[in-house]
C-alpha cells in the first residue's frame, strides 16, 4: 500500500474523531451550559463588583501610606528637626500629588493638645468625608530615636467612594459579572463533569493493588457510543493496569528468582570466606587465620606490656591408628579432639588446626611475669591433655590418644608469628623425645637441636634421592653353627657426617614419614641381591633374608601387591624372603594385619614376629597369627647368664615357640655362653656380633656364603 492510500484511508478516521470531539466532548457541553448561566447571573454580580472596587480602593490608600512612609518620612523629619521649612514644603507639596490626598500638615507635640501644634499645612482641608492618617515623626540621635512631630495626611474618602462606586458600575457590569459568572459556571461544570470522576479515579488508584486482580479503575457501566476523555482514560488506565499486573506478577517471580540466587551468592561467598580461614573437616581457624591472629595478638602484648602463651599439640601415634582404622575413623576422632580443645578455652583463646593432626592453641593476655605466664600456660596444657586422654567412642568403638604439647611464650620466645610457631613446635618434638604424652616449654637449646634434626632429614631425603644408602647383612645361623640366611639393615654413609648410627636416622624415618620410602628401597635392593647370589649359587633354595617392614610400610595400601610385583621382577621366591614385623603392627588393628598376612604367606613369605617380648606379648593373639617365627629381643640376651628373670623370659618364649611350632631367632648374641645356653633349650637361630657383625654384600658372601658357581 503507497503512502497516497494510506493517507487517503486516514482522513476519514481524522475527520471522523474531531466531529466527535466537538459533538460529544466535554470542552462543547462546558462552553454552552456557562453561556446559559452568565446570562442570568451578570445582574446579580454587579452589585457584589462595586463593593469590590471599594475595598481595592481601600487597599490602594494603604499602600499609598506605606510609600509615604518608606519614602518621604525620614526627609519630612529631617526638615523638621532642621527648621528648614522650604525642605518641608517641598516635601508636603510633593505628597498632595497623591490620590484623594486634600491636604498634608505637619503638627509639633502638645502636651495640652492630642493633635499637636500645627506646623505647617499644604491644601485645602474642609468638607464632609475626610480622613486623616496620623503617621509620627522621628529623628535618629546619638542612637537614640526621638519623636519630633506628627505628619497628618488627609484623604478625601467622599469623594474616593464615588469614584469607586463609579468604576465598579462601569467595570463589573462589562466584564466583571460576565468573568465571574463563567468562573463559577465553569467550576460548577468542572464538578459535575470532570471532577467528580477524577475524584473516584483518585480514590480507586488509592486503593488500587497489582497482587488484586480484583482491582478497577471502571466504578460504573461503560456506556454506549464512543465515549468522552474520562471514558478514553478508564480505558487506558485498566489497560495499563492490565499491563501492570501482568508486569507485576513477572517482577513478581524474576524477584523471588533473583532473591534466591542472590542468597544462594551470598552463601557461597560466605562458604568461601569461611573455608579460606577455617579448616574443612573441623571447623577450626586454619593456618591463614592462625597466622593472622597470632600477628595481631603479638603487637597487643608489646603495646600493653602482657605476655601470652602459643601451644603446639600434637596427637601420639595417630597416624598408626588412622592408617589401621581407615579415614573414616581419623576423621572422626579429629572432629572430637577440636570440640574438646576448643570446650576447654576461653573466649578470647584461639584454637586452630595446621592438618593432619596438629592443633594450635593461642593464649593471650595470660598475665605480665613470666613465671605467672608460665604456670597459666602449663595449666591449660594439661587440662587439654587430661582432656584429650579421655575415651573416645567412634561407632561403638573405643580409643584412647594422648597429646604431646610444646609450648612456647610470647613475645619473648618469638616476635613474629612464624618464629613463634616454630618454638612451639621444638618444644613438641622435645615433649615426644621425652617418651610422648608431656608438656615441654620451649628452650633456645631445643631450637638447635631441632634445626640439627632437620638438617639431618634433609640429607637423608638426598641420600635416598641419590641412592646413597647401603644395605648391611648379619649371619643367621642354626645350632650347629651353619649359616641359615641374614638379616638385612640398612646403612648410611655421609660423605660430611661419615657413618650415621641407625639409632640416629631409623627413629628420623618413622617421624617424617621417610620409612615407607627407605623400606621399599630396602627391599628392592635385598631381593636385587638375592636374585645375584641365587643366580651364582652362593645362596642356596634353603637360606633366606630376613627385611624390618614398618608398621606404616606394612599398612600402607596395595604394599602386598607391591611386595610381589618386586618378588616376580626381580626372580626371587618368596621362600627366600622373611619379613620381620613387630608386636605393635599386630595389637593396632589385629583382624586387617592377620588378614594382610595370611594374603602374602598364602604366596609363601614368611612372617617373623620381632622385638618379642617387650610388648604386649601373649597366648591370646600369637594363636591367631599366621607368623612363622619369633625372635627373641636383644634386651633378655645381655645377661642370660647372671639374671633369673632373663632366663625364664628366654625359656618361656622357647616353649611357646615349641607350642605353636613356630621357629625362634635369639637375636643380640654376643658370647659363647649365651650361644650354648640357647642352643641347650632348643633355639634355632642365632644372630648376634659372636657369629658375624652387619657387613657389605661382598664381604657377607665372601665369609658367610657359598663359593660362587663358575659361569
């Protein structure tokens, strides 16, 4: 369709909706009804007009005395108090020029008189319908404003009233009636056409609510036809009302929709922050926390002059019991351990979780001396340790723990947070060298000590990276003296240190988690070694090596996959490997050790049970066991000969040996006596410095092994 058309076809509507505004629309009804009423009122009005002019006549006066006072007054005084009486003429003369004035005096004060003495008069005042407008006069002098006169103006209000009366007559009966009539008519039509609507619509937005659907701006029936403005706006209001409410109940549910992602944003964020500063599994400040706090509660005790106290806490043997009871059971144990640190201190105390299952205790403001300090801090580490060493049930089961605690004050001890920690955890390390489950303060000769120890580790960390260790073998022999096998120990060289004690880094291994590495290099070494005199034929299918397997080593998962995978690699059979285990793998968790056992001896490795004795030896779990042997600690062989209680110790694992057809190793013999004394009662193995001391592969073959075959 052209633009020509489309115009054509829009005249019609235009013209047809401009004929019904002027027919139907409220500007036409207004404008007649107001015609018909100012006809017949404008009479009526005339007479109201005249009093109208009469009063804006007043009005005027009033203001002409409100010009004469702010403009003529003060130089009228001036002349007066001047007696410059041409000034003052001047000036009264200036005053008769104003409306309906007929004169103007100036009268001097009079005790006997109200009116004064007059002065001065300019004009004529006689006649009826006078007024006279008393306005006083005053001088301002040396700050003080002094009354000189009174100026007396004198209007002529006769003569005022006619011309009013005349004015309105002329105006009000020409405009005056016909304005005022159309004003009235035209708010009377207001009222009755438009108001009274715009006043319902009113009352109805008032009450109008978009959750109603309800709600209407329509009060009454929509007549026929096309309908006035009011009518047009109800349509356009309920149609906006319409569109609101459906807006509204959009908004309505985009709100409840933003409301929820908006809490679920703020959870999350409150989740984040929480998780950055607390620790996931307990709960408890993490180190980011910790560190920041212990920061904050240094500057408070160097400013105000108090001391605190940081306690390192530590867990004994957990990891032994994690690994034995599974995860699941650690973490539990840990959840109970950090409600009872943190049930046992104050408010202003923190207590925080490093992992594993170090905790951290931060004591503020615990008094100014230092021995007072000392004895607080002591007090609460104890009553967290007597806490700690209460029973704890995890699915219907008990466990005992104890704790080592270092403790270390501040800020004397330490003035940065790091440097505070790391006392506190010397002193730890020093309450578990003491035998474990004590509270030891920090001392600077642990310190050096500690950073000894961890020099230590790391060599040992590289001797393991650079395959610097060696492995040592001892004779086993039996009664008669021929050579049944060795037990393997490993050694260490330094190229600084020399030949470091097994004392010294065997206890290292176990505590900085080292051992299960050294263990599985150990035994990869032994069964390589093995494998090279089997092949030689210097070991024969009889003799075997016996290997220390850790307690972590040996519970470490897939270790007996592991164990048979290297077996199988290196062609050893399992009949030449004796793995040595002490009581402790077996009383932790005795039902998973029996089963892991019985799983490799089913293979055909043999199981020894070592340090017998010095545990919790007894009849009730060794006939459980699938072990092979018992060997005999070094500590009852010392002086098998001079002590009774010895003695009877040896003599009674023999016959328990004897009982459960279990083979015996006497391990430590280093004399000829206590050699025939153990063989007297039947020990079958014999280890010990009188037969061989712990020698290199090449000598051990060389003066305890067959003469290798020729190839």
């Amino acid at each position: 369709m052209g633009d020509r058309e489309r115009r054509s076809k829009q005249q019609p509507d235009h013209a047809l909706a401009r004929l019904r505004s002027w027919v139907f629309g409220i500007g036409p009804r207004l404008f007649g009804l107001m015609m018909v009423v100012s006809l017949i009122t404008t009479f009526g009005v005339a007479m109201l007009q005249i009093g109208v002019h009469e009063q804006a006549e007043r009005n005027e006066r009033a203001a002409d005395l409100q010009r004469i006072r702010d403009a003529h007054l003060d130089a009228i005084a001036l002349a007066l108090w001047n007696f410059d009486d041409a000034q003052l003429r001047l000036q009264l003369g200036s005053l008769l020029q104003g409306r309906y004035v007929a004169a103007v005096e100036v009268r001097d004060p009079d005790r006997n008189s109200n009116e004064g003495l007059l002065r001065l008069r300019v004009g004529d005042a006689k006649g009826p319908g006078l007024r006279v407008e008393r306005l006083p006069l005053a001088f301002e002098r040396n700050g003080e404003r002094l009354v000189i006169g009174t100026l007396h103006v004198i209007y002529d209000e006769a003569a005022m009233h006619q011309a009013a009366r005349r004015r309105a007559l002329e105006t009000l009966l020409i405009q005056g009636g016909i304005g005022l009539l159309m004003a009235v008519v035209l708010l009377l039509t207001v009222r009755r056409i438009v108001t009274r609507h715009l006043s319902n619509l009113a009352r109805a937005a008032d009450t109008f609510d978009l959750a109603d659907p309800r709600t209407s701006f329509r009060l009454q029936r929509r007549r026929r036809g096309p309908g006035d403005e009011i009518g047009r706006v109800v349509d356009a209001l309920e149609r906006m009302r319409e569109g609101l409410q459906r807006a509204y109940r959009d908004l309505e549910q985009t709100n409840a929709e933003l409301q929820a992602d908006i809490a679920a944003r703020l959870r999350a964020e409150a989740t984040a922050e929480h998780l950055a500063h607390h620790d996931a599994l307990t709960g408890l400040p993490n180190r980011r926390l910790l560190f920041q706090r212990i920061t904050h509660e240094l500057a408070v005790a160097e400013r105000s002059s108090t001391l605190g106290a940081l306690l390192f806490i530590d867990l004994d043997h957990f990891k032994t019991l994690n690994d034995a009871r599974g995860h699941g059971v650690g973490d539990a144990v840990l959840i109970e351990v950090a409600q009872r640190l943190r049930s046992h201190l104050r408010e202003i105390d923190l207590v925080a979780r490093l992992g594993g299952d170090e905790f951290v205790a931060l004591l503020p403001m615990l008094g100014e001396q230092r021995e007072r300090v000392a004895l607080n801090a002591s007090t609460v580490a104890e009553k967290l340790r007597s806490a700690l060493a209460q029973p704890i049930v995890v699915r219907e089961e008990v466990y005992r723990l104890s704790a080592s605690i270092g403790i270390a004050l501040f800020p004397e001890d330490g003035s940065a947070a790091e440097d505070l920690l790391k006392h506190a955890d010397t002193a730890m390390y020093q309450a578990k060298a003491e035998g474990r489950n004590a509270v030891h303060f920090f001392r600077r000769d642990l310190l050096l000590a500690m950073e000894a120890r961890h020099a230590l580790e790391s060599d040992l960390r590289q001797a393991l990276a650079d395959n610097a260790l060696s492995v040592a073998y001892q004779p086993l022999v039996d009664g008669s003296g021929r050579v049944c096998g060795a037990e393997a120990l490993v050694r260490w060289t330094h190229p600084v240190r020399g030949v470091v004690s097994p004392a010294q880094f065997i206890p290292l291994c176990e505590e900085s988690g080292l051992v299960v590495a050294v263990g599985d290099w150990v035994l990869r070494s032994v069964l390589a070694q093995v494998h090279d005199w089997r092949a030689s034929g210097q070991l024969g299918p009889e003799q075997h090596i016996s290997v220390n397997i850790s307690p972590r080593q040996f519970r470490q998962q897939g270790f007996g996959d592991r164990l048979l995978a290297a077996l199988h690699e290196a062609e050893v059979p399992p009949s030449a490997l004796v793995l040595e285990i002490t009581e402790g793998v077996v009383l932790d968790d005795i039902d998973n050790a029996i089963t892991r056992m019985q799983t490799l001896r089913d293979h055909g490795i043999r199981f020894y049970i070592d340090d017998f004795g010095t545990g919790y030896s007894s009849m009730a779990y060794l006939k459980r066991l699938p072990a092979d042997g018992l060997k005999i600690d070094r500590t009852f062989i010392v002086d098998l000969g001079s002590d009774n209680d010895d003695a009877a110790i040896v003599d009674a694992i023999l016959a328990m040996g004897r009982h459960f057809n279990l083979a015996v190793v006497a391990e430590g013999v280093e004399t000829a006596a206590q050699a025939d004394y153990l063989r007297a009662r039947g020990c079958g193995l014999l280890q010990g410095y009188h037969f061989g001391r712990p020698v290199d592969a090449a000598v051990f073959a060389a003066e305890h092994l067959n003469t290798p075959k020729p190839r």
